[in-house]
C-alpha cells in the first residue's frame, strides 16, 4: 500500500482537488491519503491556515472577528459550490469554527494550534465527501480517534512512540482513508500542532505505522531540483536521493520537502517520492536508503540565510578542558540551539539561527560569556548565509573542496568559514547574506551538471 500526502497547493480549489481524486483512483494501492489546508490559488491569494490565524488572533485581542471567520468560511464554500457538494458542509464548518472560539483555552498557544488545525481537519471532512460521491468510498478519520499522540509542545509538537501501534490498525479500513495532516493531540485531549509544514510530518508517521510500500509526496513541483532554479535556469531535476542528502539538502532550504518527515521513513525504510500534482506522470524524485552514485559528484546545492555567529578566542583554549561544554551550557540555559560549531585551537565559533537572538538576548549571552569563560576576546557578526553542498558521491573525493573555494574566490565572494561534516557527502560554506546568490551561482557552475 501507499500513503500519499497532497500539500496544500494540490487542495486549493475545486480543480485541484478533483485532480486529487483522479490521481488516487489511479492507483489502487493508495490507501491512505493525507490532505493539508487549502492553500494559495495564485501568488496573490493567501492560504487557508494563515486565515485561520488571523481569525486566532482577532480572536485574542477581543476584536470583532466576523469579516475574518467569513473569510475561512468563504474559500469552503467555493469548493463546495463548485464541486456541487451539499452546502451543509459549509454550514459545518462554521459551526466547527465557533465551536473552537467558544471553547477557547486560557492558553494562547494551545488555542492558536486548535484554530490552526482546522484547515486540515475540515479540509479531510469534504475531501471525503468528494471522494465518494465520485465513486471511490472513502472515510474521513479524526486523529483522536486514530491515536495521533503528540508532545503538549504547542505549535512544535513531536509525536509520541505509542502513537505508532495505535496507528497501524489504519491499514484495516476498507475505504480510503482521508486523513488530516499537520496536527494530532496530547494525553489530555488538547489539539497540538506540529511546526509549520508538518502534514508532511503526518505522512510520514502514517507511512511507518502502516508500513507502506512507498510514501507519496505530492507538491507542485515535477522534482527536486539539485539547484534553486530561480538562481541557476539551468538547473537540473535529482531523480534519485538518499535520505541522509535529502536530509543535509532540506536542513539548508530546499523548501519541497519539511525536512523532519523524514525521521519515521528513515526509521522503516520506506522509500519517499515526490510528485507533482499538475503532472503526476512525472517520475519526481525518489528518496531511498542507499543509491548507486559516481565518484566526487555533488548532487545538490542549497543555501539559507538568517544565521548569526557567536566568536570568541582564548589563548590556551585547548587546554582548559570542558571549555567547549561550559560554552554550549550557557546556551541550553538561554534556550538557544545551535547549528554548527567549527573551531581552531584558540578559537571558536557557534552558528545560531538569527530570530531568537533579540537584542537583550544577545547582551545577555556576550556578558555571560565575559564573565564565565573569560575569553581573550568575543564577539558576535549577523546576516549570514549556509549553503551546503551535498552528496554521497563526495566520500573520500579529492578535490572538491579546492574546486568549490576557488570558484567563491573567482566570483569575489568572501568564505566567512568552511565546516565538513563526519559523513564527508557535505561541505558548509558562511557567507555574508549579501553575497549568497553569486556564491550559490558560482558553486552551480562549478560543481554540478548542466
């Protein structure tokens, strides 16, 4: 069996959604099919889940909230009415709306992922209806009654590992099965929300609770492509990943693909592939444990901006020993995760992401510094952009980093640092934001076919 999940440009109108239908009726071995919210119909719509969190925080700030709730109500009772559906879906999904404002928990967060939730709770109840009144049977499933268990972690909830046995008895259903994605609930009964993007996460947990044969990713895009093809026209389409590089890829902002749905797949080892709805003929790109791949080939190039890094030095550094750890303590005391950490004898830097890092964070963390570690000299530089380069086929190829630190120079790009992972199938760059397009284009023309 497969699980397809269909992202939110795939659900957004009636059109959409027809195709939806037609592409699950294809194939008989998609049983399980996860929908997002209704997302954008052009570039200038705005998508069902941020109207939901209008609505939230109207709602919060005892403002009238009547023109946002018909808004949401709205963009449903287009589908309906073009799918020629009974119009009392409509008026169950207003219902199911105040419902929610009437029911508001004291905590803002908790409240946020329940309005939240509703794109894709209500986008699976008519999805269903669709399904079956075009003839394939088809059954709505609330992931209460599933066993979706997750973290009381609202807005960034993590699925609990007794979800996975519960889950499994999805499989049994004879109908298809409509299941909405992106949110689940605590022990308590309370809706929570993985981060955004996460009915990609939900696919992929429903995948390894089945054990399906193949998860389906289906977006609006025929394939990953190894380049950001905004930047680099010429760029060509991956038909085939690994994991571990769709991991490295999607860490760095290859947007396709929410790079957290791959942990439950990993775990089972159940291939992923990622479909274009609009031209499901496609082949996608397929995502596996291992592939065959040629020596020192780079499959992809991707780069994400909003990083600052904290440096400091200390002379003898390397011989204080729990340095290191006293460093990363003061951190995970702020509540502050980091990315990498490259460093030299008497040097060392952290790469943070930039948005918690508020002006009085910062101060307080450089003071903390000061006065516990005591270093020679430390500071901290923002605006900075990681592009990683990606591939299995770079293990123990000599050579590519030469390659890659020779074209950012000829392209008069500055290497704020350089960090290689254990793996060696990826190489970090820094560089300030400003410079992020040209050195991803000249990585491009450097290192990957085209």
């Amino acid at each position: 069996m497969k699980v397809a999940k269909f992202g939110g440009t795939s659900l957004a109108d009636a059109r959409q959604i027809t195709k939806v239908v037609e592409i699950v009726k294809a194939d008989p071995m998609r049983r399980i099919v996860v929908v997002s919210a209704p997302g954008k119909r052009s570039s200038s719509d705005i998508k069902v889940t941020d109207l939901l969190i209008a609505l939230a925080k109207a709602v919060q700030a005892a403002r009238p909230f009547e023109t946002e709730l018909g808004a949401v109500v709205q963009r449903y009772a287009e589908i309906q009415r073009d799918l020629g559906l009974d119009p009392g879906i409509v008026t169950e999904i207003e219902n199911d709306l105040r419902g929610r404002i009437q029911s508001r928990p004291g905590n803002d967060a908790q409240f946020l992922d329940a309005m939240k939730a509703a794109g894709e709770d209500n986008c699976a109840k008519l999805v269903a209806r669709v399904f079956t009144r075009q003839g394939l049977p088809a059954r709505y499933v609330d992931p209460k009654d599933a066993g979706m268990l997750l973290s009381e972690d609202f807005g960034n909830a993590q699925v609990l590992p007794e979800s996975y046995a519960r889950l499994a008895a999805l499989k049994d259903i004879p109908e298809t099965v409509i299941f909405p994605g992106f949110f689940g609930y605590t022990k308590r009964g309370q809706v929570a929300t993985f981060p955004r993007g996460g009915s990609d996460i939900t696919g992929s947990i429903l995948a390894a609770a089945v054990g399906a044969h193949f998860y389906e990713n289906f977006t609006d895009v025929d394939s990953v492509f190894g380049i950001d093809p905004r930047i680099f026209p010429e760029a060509q389409p991956i038909p085939i990943l690994t994991y571990q590089e769709m991991r490295e890829l999607a860490y760095a902002g290859f947007g396709v693909f929410h790079d957290e749905a791959i942990v439950p797949v990993v775990q089972a080892k159940i291939p992923i592939c990622i479909k274009n709805t609009n031209r499901p003929e496609a082949p996608g790109t397929v995502i596996v444990p291992q592939r065959k791949y040629h020596h020192g080939e780079v499959v992809g190039i991707a780069s994400a901006g909003g990083f600052s890094t904290i440096y400091l030095s200390k002379y003898m550094m390397n011989r204080e020993v729990g340095f290191g750890r006293r460093l990363l303590q003061i951190l995970e005391e702020e509540h502050l995760s980091f990315e990498h950490v490259p460093s030299g004898i008497d040097s060392l830097s952290v790469i943070l992401r930039r948005a918690p890092l508020t002006p009085s964070v910062e101060k307080h963390v450089l003071d903390r510094i000061r006065k516990e570690l005591r270093p020679d000299d430390v500071g901290i530089e923002h605006d900075l952009a990681l592009i990683m380069v990606v591939g299995e086929g770079m293990r123990y190829a000599v050579g590519i980093a030469a390659t890659a630190c020779a074209a950012l120079a000829n392209s008069g790009v500055n290497i704020e640092m350089i960090n290689q992972g254990s793996s060696e199938i990826s190489i970090m760059f820094g560089v300030k934001e400003t410079d992020q397009k040209n050195a991803v284009l000249a990585l491009g023309r450097a290192l990957l076919p085209h």
